[in-house]
C-alpha cells in the first residue's frame, strides 16, 4: 500500500470512526491482530474491541466530539498525525456525571499499516488537560473552589 492510501485510510477512521461513531469501520480498517500501545481507560478490552469499545465511551460522553486534523505525515508504512479534539461533556466520562462543559485537547498518533490494515498504534492524548477543563483535576496552585 502506498504512504498516501494509508492515510486515506487513516483520515477515513478518525472522520467515519472518531467523529461519526461508526465503529464498523474499525473492523474494516483494522488487522485482526491489531496492536494499541496506547494507554485506554481501564476496563476497555484490547484489540479491535478496545478501539470500538473507546469511540463509543467518547461518543457517550461527547456526543458532540470531533477531531480536527492539523498536521499529517506519511511515510511508507507509517503515518503521524496532530489532532485538536473538541467537544461538549453531555454524558457520563469514566463512571463520572457529565459537567456540561466544553473542552479542547491535543491528540498526536503514530499509526503502522501492514497488508493494507492498520497493525499498530502509538498515541498521547492530552486527558490531563481535558479533565482540568471538566473541572475533575485542579492546574497546579488551582484552589479547589476555582475548579466549579
């Protein structure tokens, strides 16, 4: 598969997958032995499930979520992204009541793609941002009055 097929590929689960919620693109896009390397909530199974399993935990509780593309890179069978997701907090996050509140976060990924699926990926989503604009964790010298 050729570097701009993969991220074709790659755009195609974050707009279908990520931002609609349709998770039968996971089974699609996805290897069977798909490897994530990324820390998930815990509790969520791994694999292909763990993935479908997270984009309907996010669409829960950021009915409204979307991620934005800022900056792509792909390279043979690699591709690296920066992602800028925003959404409003409607339904519950991790067993917590939504908060109503709106939030932006970064998202950077490393995806790898082998026989036309993707077989890994590496990610560092910014929650320690996204909970302090929930109000769940207090910024350093943050009163805790000043997190309502």
């Amino acid at each position: 598969m050729s570097a701009q097929t993969n991220e074709e590929a790659y755009r195609r689960l974050m707009e279908e997958g990520f931002n609609r919620g349709n998770v039968a693109v996971v089974d699609e896009l996805l290897s069977a032995d798909f490897a994530e390397h990324e820390n998930l909530p815990p509790g969520l199974p791994s694999g292909r499930e763990g993935v479908k399993a997270l984009i309907q935990a996010i669409h829960t509780a950021f009915p409204d979520l979307t991620h934005k593309l800022q900056d792509i890179t792909a390279d043979r069978d690699k591709i690296w992204a920066r992602l800028t997701a925003r959404g409003t907090n409607t339904g519950s996050l991790m067993g917590q009541p939504a908060t109503g509140k709106q939030v932006t976060y970064d998202v950077i990924d490393i995806v790898r793609f082998a026989g036309g699926k993707i077989v890994e990926h590496w990610g560092v989503t910014d929650i320690w941002s996204m909970m302090q604009q929930l109000g769940a964790v207090r910024a350093p010298g943050q009163s805790a009055e000043a997190r309502s």
